[in-house]
C-alpha cells in the first residue's frame, strides 16, 4: 500500500505576521491545504494520508476545512492526523511511525506547493512502488554564483565565481520512496545529529540512487506574502 504524508506543521516564519496561517490563507477559492489534499484525494495509488499539523487550534480549521471538502469527493482513502515536530524531519518521523505496517511505499508533499496535479503524484506513486527513490524536481536555469568570501557584506564589492549550473537541481515535492528507506535514513540523521531539509537527503545517507520527476508546469512553493500574487494568478489560469 502506497501512504502520503502531508506536512502543514511549519511555522511560516517568512510569513513575518502578515498571514495567520499561509496554508489556510485564499487562493482563489481555495487554500495551499485544501489545494495539496485534493490533488492526493485524487491520486488512486494513494489509500492512506497522514496530515502532519502544527498544533490543536490549526487542527480544528484544517479538519474542518477538509470536511466540507470531503462532502464532494468520493474518495476512499484513510486520513490520519499526526502533531508535527519541531523541525521538518521530526514531523516526517512522527508521521512515518504513525503509520500502519500495510503501508510499504511513501510520498511526502509539502502542502506550501499547492498546486501539484494528481498526474505527477500517481506516476511518482508508480515509482516508489518500484522500489525507487523519487523526487519532483527542476533542472537549474538560472545563473548561479558564489561569493568566495562570504565575510563581505553582499552590498560591498567581492569576489565571485561562478558554478556550473550542467546537473544542478531545484527540489521540490512530492519526495518519496520505500518507508524502510526513509525510516533508516531518518534513523540515522537522528543518531548522528545531521539536519536535513528534505526527504532525499535522508535516503542520500545511504546511498540509494534518486530519479528526477520534472513536472512541465509551475510548481512553486508558497513561502512570503508576495508569493500569494502569482498563487492566486495560476489559481485562475
């Protein structure tokens, strides 16, 4: 059985105060929250979703949220919630050991990236119940440059150098591959105190090679107030 986690736990600090909670904030006619859960309600390789959540108050709107949502869909698939942890991989952990020993194979999405379709998450589903590690991910486009002397300010002269940016990747979500995978790449971040920011990471300590899903459309992750512009305009497109 193929599982997804959802992570709706992070404190959306970038957000500097202007919004309560990015995740629950208009898109449209929509949220990040509802947006993410409907395109893995869809997805039929998935049967069971574990929301990752920050804390009592937000699990009382993102549950009602999904409620009325649920009202419209047909869909099958067992819901769990799970209270996040302090860091992403805590939340990941927490989410992992929650779920039932039927689930072998697992997807994990960040809900800030609303606007994943349900096509991409059923073929990264295909893959991992492959035995393979996945993630949605980009090649570079964009120049990129490192400061050499990181001691200068950015806004004073420095010198640079500039990277070749041939095999260089954006990441993003869904990531996933075989739970037992992931539970011992997180094991082992645990034991040896490495922090890691996404799921490849994890499954990278030990070594298991990683196929690249480009998706052939915006992905973005919704991060700063400003990011809700461009949300709301795909929204509508």
């Amino acid at each position: 059985m193929i599982g997804a986690l959802l992570l709706a736990a992070g404190s959306g600090s970038r957000m500097k105060g202007e919004v309560e909670d990015k995740l629950l904030q208009p898109i449209g006619s929509s949220n990040a929250f509802l947006l993410s859960c409907d395109a893995f309600l869809q997805s039929n390789p998935v049967e069971y979703l574990v929301v990752l959540y920050k804390d009592a108050a937000q699990l009382e709107k993102l549950q009602s949220a999904l409620e009325d949502k649920l009202y419209s869909l047909s869909s099958k698939t067992k819901i769990d919630w799970v209270q996040g942890g302090q860091e992403r991989q805590d939340s990941v952990w927490a989410g992992l050991c929650e779920l039932p020993d039927e689930v072998t194979h697992v997807l994990i999405h960040d809900c800030a990236r609303p606007f994943i379709k349900p096509e991409t998450i059923c073929e990264a589903a295909d893959l991992i119940a492959q035995d393979q590690a996945v993630c949605v991910a980009r090649p570079l486009k964009d120049t990129l440059r490192l400061r050499t002397d990181p001691s200068i300010h950015p806004m004073q002269p420095s010198p640079t150098q500039t990277i070749n940016r041939e095999n260089h990747w954006v990441m993003e979500t869904p990531q996933g591959g075989p739970k037992k995978w992931l539970i011992e790449g997180l094991r082992q971040a645990r034991e040896s105190q490495i922090s890691i920011t996404d799921d490849i990471a994890a499954l990278e300590l030990n070594g298991h090679p990683v196929i690249m899903l480009e998706p052939n459309y915006p992905n973005p992750k919704i991060t700063t107030p400003d990011d809700f512009s461009y949300a709301t305009f795909l929204s509508q497109s």
